[in-house]
C-alpha cells in the first residue's frame, strides 16, 4: 500500500513538472508572440496618383468607396511610395526595408537604359525579391495567419520568386509582368520589351469568362478569400494590376466620362473608368467584411506603388508624375481604417512611407517585431493612437537609373522635416525645396540656404553609404553628339 502511494505522488510530481515546463515554453502575449485575431487586408493600387481620389481633392474621379475609407479612419497627407516606379515599392512593402538596401531599385524586368545615348552607367539592381527576405506575409503566417496575394506580383519569375515562394498561401493571378495583356477576359495580349525588343506573350492570369473585367474578377477572388477565411485570422494583399496602361476601361463607365468637357477633365476617361472600378472593387471587399461583421476586426490599409502616369493623369498640384523623383511620382495616398481603433476622419501629416507598413501591421496584431528584418520601417500604430511617441529624422530614396518618364532622372532625395533635397546624379545639381510653402516644388532654393543644403548632402550621402546604395559610374560607351555648326 505505501509502495503505491509513493508510486501515485512520483506520478503526479510528474505530470505537475511536465505542465509547468509547457506552460513555460508557450509563448505568452505579454511576450508579443499571441496575435490578437485582428485581420489585414492590404489594397496595393497601380499608378494612382496622389490627386486622383476625393478625399484627396478631385472633383473629376468618383471615389465614394475609398472616400469612405478616409472619412471612417485616417487619411495621410504626406504618404510617400519607396521608389517612383513599382516593383522597388513593392518589394519595400513587402521586407520592410529601402529598395537601395535590398539592390532592388529598378523596375522589373529592365528599364530603358541607352548604352550610347546616357553619360551615367546605370547601377545594379536585382531583378527578384530574395527569397532570404523575410516578408510580413511569412511573419505572418509563422504567427498563425492564413494568407493571400492577388494581382500585380512583379517581383520575380515563376520557378523561384512567386507569391507562393514568399509567404502566400494562395497566389491569384501574381505573375512576372507588371501589367496584364488586356483588361478583360482573357486577359493576354503582347508587350515588346524596350531594352531587348523581345515580344513578351502576356498570358492569361486567371480564369474567367467572356465579357469579364480583371478589376472585378480579383474583387471576387478577394471576396472568396475573405468569407472562406471568416474563422481565421487572415492576410489579404490585394494588389490590383489598374489603373496601370493598357488605359481599358468598362465601356458604359468610359461614355459617362467623355460628358465631361476635355477642359474639365483631370485625366483621359478610360483611365477615370478604371479609377471608378477600383472604387467599386474597395466598395465589395468592405461589404463583405461588414456582411460577416469582420469590419471591426480587420485594420484595411489602402496606398499606391508610385505617382500617377503623365500620360494618363494630371498630379496638380504636384510636380510631374510616375517615374520622377519630384513630388507627383513619390507622394502616394495612404488610409488606414480600423473602426473603434482609429478616429474617424483623421488627418495625419506625418511623412510615411511603404516601408512602414509591415512594423505596422506586426504591432497591430500583437506580435513582436522583427527590427533585423524590416530595419527601415516603423510602426505607424502611435500616429493611429494619436499618442505624439513617433519620431523619425528623414525619409530616403534613392533611384540610379533612367526611364522615358517626364521629369524622370536618376537622383537620390532626402526629406527632412518640411525641407525636400534632390541630388541630380549626372549633372551633381542640387535643388532644395521647402514643401510646407512650396508643395509643387516650383521655387529652388538651395542657394539661399547653402549650408542646409550641404547638410542635407551630407546626410543622403551618409544614409546611401549605410545601406550600401550601388552608385552609378561614368559611361565609356556614351556618345557625346556633335553640335551644329554656327
């Protein structure tokens, strides 16, 4: 009888020591490793440029959904992309960190350098996010969330460098190029790359039928996603390929802008159609979420890769557009909606940048940050609080390479406070703008400051060293045209 007592409390000594050592080992939310079951839906538009919303000013685009977004939550005014072309934003996006630190500054799969006709050499870039970034989506689903990319990939080819190689656990029409063969079904068409003169086949990215448009079908795949994952935790990054070229939009919506007198009209109607049916693809993806009462559990973060096209779109009251370093190809809209969590109608005028988004969404779930991972980002979540802690010294880019763009030439720009610097790469001008007075950047006032301008050199110049920026070099192959004869 003692024998078995004495067996009976080593037993239960035992099965006390195991449950306490477990209870040890699992991770406790005070630690940040719990996730609070709050659902991401990330909205990642193409080229849509700062002015192109309501809440942001247009009186020409109609943008009830996304003006809603606004009106419901915070609205940035100065939300800047990481680069003034896509894919080097994307993959900010998606490490967290600057596209001069990942050597990814350049569009995919090329871009339009002249080995006889630019002085600079462009410098190196990747033409894949490397699979050894960690990105939100892998954070993520490590933490328990189920996890879906949908739309515009461009971030890599389809053997090794797919969503679904990067933390996607469902991947809807994410491809290679960075615009679709046609906007409606099915989808294909052909592009001549401009430094190969190869002919690319675009082929089709999704299933559908005839008659369907691209906007509304990754609308539908989104809404799948969502119902399917009502009982989990999830991340969505809607990615729409619009309002990207080709300029294609719904007929009916097309006619409706051509009304307006072309005086009138901030950009072409086609590309006013395809504004309009991204609002609506926002309008179905927050119906959903309010259909399954996840609203007031999902943080809907809405921003754009870069400036709006100059040839499809009027930035004022910015300067230029899509490709150029100057305000109209950097300044981006960024939403944030979280009812209960976010004030309605907030207007943040912090300076941020897509590389905040993945601490941001890390500290909105409740789990811990991984600082080695996005190095350049910071949570947003104390401007969301309106709690005054967030402090930062200056935004970066940095951008060695030419495109056809307006105003478009390789330069690095550092932004301080309300004082914007630019560095012209080939030439070494230097133009310094306060854009608290000067938002269009008309006024170059770097000789009248010249020891702020060479602090703010000396500080672009310190920032591109430390994330190890590759420069550009001179061109031995460059040549120099002959002037005309007086």
């Amino acid at each position: 009888m003692l024998i078995r007592s004495f067996l009976s409390l080593i037993v239960l000594f035992l099965c006390t020591a195991f449950v306490e050592v477990h209870a040890e080992e699992k991770p406790s939310a005070e630690q940040g490793n719990e996730t609070s079951g709050t659902n991401i839906v990330l909205i990642l538009i193409d080229d849509l440029g700062w002015s192109d919303l309501g809440c942001y000013g247009s009186t020409y685009y109609r943008t009830p959904n996304i003006d809603a977004l606004a009106s419901g939550g915070v609205r940035f005014t100065d939300g800047y992309a990481a680069c003034n072309v896509c894919s080097p934003t994307r993959a900010a996006i998606l490490s967290g960190k600057y596209p001069a630190r990942l050597l990814l500054t350049q569009w995919l799969p090329s871009g339009r350098w002249s080995a006889t006709r630019n002085r600079m050499r462009e410098a190196r870039y990747l033409s894949n996010l490397p699979l050894e970034e960690i990105t939100v989506a892998e954070a993520m689903r490590e933490a328990g969330y189920r996890t879906a990319f949908m739309g515009k990939w461009h971030l890599g080819t389809e053997t090794y460098y797919y969503p679904e190689h990067q933390g996607f656990d469902l991947n809807v029409a994410g491809r290679d190029y960075g615009a679709p063969g046609s906007y409606f079904y099915p989808f294909e068409g052909k592009w001549r790359i401009p430094t190969t003169g190869q002919v690319l086949q675009k082929k089709n990215p999704l299933e559908g039928k005839a008659g369907d448009y691209l906007v509304d079908r990754l609308a539908e795949e989104a809404e799948k996603f969502i119902v399917s994952s009502k009982d989990v935790p999830f991340f969505l990054m809607l990615s729409h390929y619009a309002v990207h070229s080709p300029l294609q939009g719904k007929p009916a919506k097309v006619d409706e802008y051509e009304k307006t007198p072309s005086g009138q009209r901030q950009g072409k109607p086609h590309y006013a159609a395809m504004v309009e049916s991204v609002d609506e693809s926002v309008g179905r993806v927050m119906r959903t979420l309010r259909r399954l009462n996840l609203d007031k559990d999902t943080l809907v973060i809405f921003t754009s890769d870069n400036g709006g096209f100059a040839k499809a779109t009027d930035n004022s009251p910015l300067r230029a557009n899509k490709g150029s370093n100057y305000e109209g190809g950097i300044r981006v809209p960024v939403l944030m909606h979280w009812p209960g969590r976010i004030a309605a109608g907030t207007i943040c005028k912090e300076p941020v940048i897509s590389n905040d988004f993945y601490p941001t969404i890390l500290d909105a779930i409740g789990v811990a940050p991984k600082p080695f991972q996005h190095v350049d980002g910071m949570s947003l979540m104390p401007l969301l609080a309106a709690d005054g802690s967030f402090q930062r010294d200056a935004l970066y880019w940095h951008y060695p390479h030419y495109n056809q763009h307006p105003q478009s030439f390789p330069s690095g720009v550092i932004r301080q406070g309300d004082w914007k610097l630019i560095e012209n790469f080939e030439t070494g001008e230097l133009e310094l703008f306060n854009l608290a007075t000067d938002m269009g950047e008309s006024e170059n006032v770097a000789r009248q400051n010249p020891d702020l301008t060479a602090e703010l050199l000396a500080k672009l110049k310190r920032w591109r060293s430390s994330v190890n920026a590759d420069p550009m070099l001179e061109n031995p192959q460059y040549q120099v045209k002959n002037k005309t004869p007086n």
